[in-house]
C-alpha cells in the first residue's frame, strides 16, 4: 500500500521539480545571454516585460509568432512594454533565425531572443512541461509590470499560435486599472466602458443604486470615466 507522499517520491525529477510562476508573486530573477547581450529581470524595472518562449527556431508557427509580435512592436513600446523572447536554442541559431526572417519575409525581429541552452529560465518560469517535451519549451507567455510582479500568464500548446494582439490588450487593460481601480470586462478596449467593483456592504449596495454610475443591478455598475473619483 502506498500513500501519495510515496507516490510524489516516485515521480520523475522533472515532474517533482516543476512548478509555474503565480501571478501576483515576484517574477524569477534570471541572468542570460541574449541576441542583444546579456539581459536580466532588474534591466527591465519601471517598464512591462512581456516575455514569451517559442519551441524552437526555425518553425513556422513560430515564425508567425515573431512576425506578429514585430508588427506590435511600436505600439508596444509607445506603452512602456518590451519584448523578451526564449527558447531553447543556441544564441547562433536565434542569429541566424532572425536573418532569414529579414530575407524570407521582410520583417525585422527587433527584440532579443535569450539563448536558453541550459534550460534555466524555461525552468523558472514552468516553460518545460514533461508532458509536451523535455527539451522544448510550451508556448508559454509572463506579463511582468514595472515592479517585478508577474501579472498575467498564458501557456499554449505547440500546435497551436497564440494572438499576439491579445498580449497588447490586456497590458493597456492592466495599466488602465492600475491607474483607475476599475475592472475591464470581456474583450475591452481603450475607450470601452470600465466595470465598478461591487459593494461590499449592505449600505454600499444601497448607495451604489443612487450612484452616478451606469447601474444595471446593485452589483453590476459601469462608466466611461477614465478616472476613479471616489
């Protein structure tokens, strides 16, 4: 007969150290080598850091990936966030990845892509899931606010791309309330309406009935204002 502390024993070393990142806990440090140099967690205090992995170079869903993050790059950067990519390829390999994008596609990569041979950073961040590979990196993505927080975090399988434009929307989503208080709902954007938190008391629901918000129900108020007043 065993018991499950038994049963966690027998587990793969892969399987017993893998843990993912919680959002609203300190993002990993790391140290690595990159396509622009070394690069570190504190190189990117007081901006947003979305840093995503790729299984490998040299891929089409990935290429795809990189391209679509390319075209954002601008807009990203016009917000206070940098890009930082991964995978576990040699800094050789992102180099010469890279260039062929130029030439094949016309589109130049202009965020580093971190040379992650050793497996370190894709293991602080729970990259590597033993069920898709040992050695390849998830589509996995860490959206880190200025202070080092991991605020959000997605992971995709490999068959599949993710939407690159929805990264764009939830930082602006996320620095929207952190300015204001406010919630966003499903699919907002800049300009869209704000959700209020619901009250908490008996007494504030009852005020909240007379508010200046937009009031559908005691627990379901919005606005346009881009402003948290109260």
């Amino acid at each position: 007969m065993t018991n499950d502390k038994t049963k966690q024993n027998d587990l793969p070393i892969t399987e017993k150290a893998f843990r993912m990142p919680l959002i609203n806990e300190k993002a990993p440090n790391f140290k690595a080598n990159t396509t622009d140099g070394e690069r570190s967690l504190q190189d990117y205090e007081g901006k947003w850091l979305i840093l995503f992995s790729h299984p490998a170079d040299f891929t089409p869903v990935c290429s795809t990936e990189f391209m679509g993050f390319a075209n954002l790059y601008n807009e990203l950067q016009s917000i206070n966030t940098e890009l930082l990519g991964l995978s576990i390829d040699s800094v050789f390999s992102h180099i010469a990845w890279k260039r062929n994008l130029q030439e094949k596609f016309n589109k130049d990569i202009p965020f580093p892509i971190i040379d992650d041979l050793s497996m370190k950073v894709a293991h602080a961040y729970g990259m590597i899931h033993p069920g898709a590979s040992d050695t390849s990196a998830v589509r996995s993505t860490f959206i880190i606010d200025p202070k080092g927080i991991l605020r959000a975090l997605v992971y995709y399988p490999m068959s599949n791309g993710r939407s690159m434009k929805e990264f764009l929307r939830i930082v602006k989503a996320m620095q929207a309330t952190d300015k204001n208080g406010y919630a966003t709902p499903e699919g907002w954007q800049p300009g869209d309406k704000f959700i209020i938190p619901p009250p908490k008391t008996s007494q504030e629901a009852e005020t909240r009935m007379h508010s200046e918000y937009e009031v559908k129900d005691w627990y379901f108020s919005t606005t346009k204002q881009e402003d948290n007043n109260e």
